[in-house]
C-alpha cells in the first residue's frame, strides 16, 4: 500500500508539475503589467483554462524549426535569382523570432519545478501516509510551488495565487476535519493561519521596504497548513522559513553575490519552511 500511495503521489507531482513552467511564465510579470498570453515570439497561447495549462513549448515556434537534413542527403537547390523565395521583406513586414536550428522551441523552464514538485509530493505522501489530509497536502503543493517559482523570478507573490491558495487551504482541511482518521485540528489550523499572517503583518507596518505584502497573504495559507497539526508545528515552520532565508542570504554576502540590503524573494523561503513543518507535523502525527 505504501509503494502504491508513493507512486501515486509522484505521478500526481509529475502531471501537475509539468503544468507549472507555463503558468510561472505568464504570472512571471513586474507589478501594473498584465500577465502574458503570447511566447516571446509573439505566438498566442492556447489551451485548457484559457491557455493557462499547457506545456513550456509553443506549437507555433516548433513548427518553424527548420528540419535538419539527414547525413547524406542531398541538399536542397537555391531558387532561382528573382524568384518569390529570395524576395526581400518590406521593412514595414514583422516577422516573429524564429528559434535557432537545433533548438529546443520553449519559452520557460521545464525541468527544476516538475522535479521539486514530485519530491515534495512524494516526501508528503510518506510522511502523512493514508491519512485524508494527504488529499489537501498534494493539492495545495503544486501551487506552492508555481508560487516560489514567480517569486524567485520576478520578487512578487501574485494575489490570484496567495488568496485561492489561503481559501483551498481552509476549505480542503475543513473537508478533512470532516472525516475519521486525520490528525490535526481545523480550528487551531484556522487560528494558526490568523495567528502567521498576524505576525507577518505586523513585520510588514514596521518595515514596508523589508516585507512584501504579498508574503502576508501568503502567510495565511502557510499558517493554516502548519496549524493543522498544532502551535509546536507552527513556530517550527514560521522559524524554519527565517532560518533558510537568512542562510540563504548569508551565503549571498560572502560569496560577495549581494549586499546586507538586497532584497531577496522570501516567499520560496517561507514555502520551504512550511513543508519542513508539515512533515514533521505529520511523522508525529
């Protein structure tokens, strides 16, 4: 049974982990720009949900690779001078970017985020086991993840992410409470959520340009997850987030990479934290 639940923990963290590269690309904005709905060469993106799933490669770019002829095979005659072919482009004609020959036509990366998604899926199922919270564990993941990859890009937490993510948390665990054999607490994982994102809101008045409020709105969610399985699991998961970002930050500084002012995306930090929590939760639950 166990093998059985990792197995399909990992495939839930492949599937929805391949989704991830496309939808960071398009969240992937600074702040007052609407989010992308084209590759970069200009390609609309199409596909369920209004072109938000689908994969990091534009069918459009793909089809505009020219093919590599085989070895050996003969290569193809120059058109004639003066020939439709060889026409020159008015300059007042813009034509897309054409990606290189023998490359790979994708627009984001695909690789790194489907990995960390799998693992946390995979360490999330062997930590909770069958328990139904399990359920709302490896529905929240994937998002957590999309969440640290635009932060890590574009140092922003995008609200259509933080808020669903606070609100599925509540509804999902509120649906597990519901049922036999979890090991947490609705109420105290509803009073962890006010209680981090009180504590985050708090650091945001005192020093605005030190604290993003989208981290406030993505401690709300974290909260909630971590007080599922009672306040030692909160303050383990709040401290974890401080602990990596101030390693994290240290590393910067010695290596000479940053200064003590730099500001670095807290939110990846804060997402690492709470899944050591969880764990840990859910091992001593």
């Amino acid at each position: 049974m166990d093998a059985v639940l990792l197995a399909l923990a990992a495939v839930w963290g492949a599937a929805t982990g391949l989704l991830i590269p496309r939808a960071a690309y398009r969240f992937a904005v600074e702040p007052e720009e609407p989010w992308r709905t084209a590759c970069p060469a200009g390609h609309p993106l199409t596909g369920p949900a209004r072109g938000w799933l689908g994969p990091a490669r534009c069918a459009s770019c793909a089809a505009r690779v020219p093919e590599t002829p085989a070895p050996g095979a003969p290569a193809s005659k120059s058109p004639a001078p003066g020939s439709p072919a060889t026409a020159v482009p008015s300059p007042e004609t813009t034509l897309p970017e054409t990606p290189a020959l023998g490359t790979t036509p994708t627009y984001a990366p695909n690789t790194l985020a489907p990995l960390v998604t799998v693992l946390a899926c995979v360490a999330l199922a062997a930590a909770t086991g069958a328990r139904p919270e399990l359920v709302a564990w490896l529905a929240l993941a994937p998002v957590a993840v999309l969440l640290a990859v635009v932060d890590r890009r574009v140092h922003r937490l995008p609200d259509p992410l933080t808020l669903p993510l606070a609100a599925a948390a509540v509804l999902l665990l509120g649906g597990v409470a519901l049922l036999p054999g979890h090991a947490g607490s609705w109420t105290s994982g509803l009073l962890g959520g006010l209680a981090l994102g009180g504590f985050y809101l708090l650091l945001f008045l005192i020093n605005p340009n030190g604290m993003g409020f989208g981290d406030v709105k993505l401690a709300l969610a974290l909260g909630v997850a971590l007080g599922w399985y009672g306040w030692t699991v909160l303050f383990l998961g709040g401290f974890a987030g401080f602990l990596f970002g101030a390693a994290y930050g240290l590393a910067l500084v010695l290596l000479r990479r940053a200064g003590r002012r730099t500001g670095i995306p807290f939110g990846p930090f804060m997402i690492a934290g709470a899944l050591t929590g969880v764990l840990l939760g859910a091992l001593a639950g």
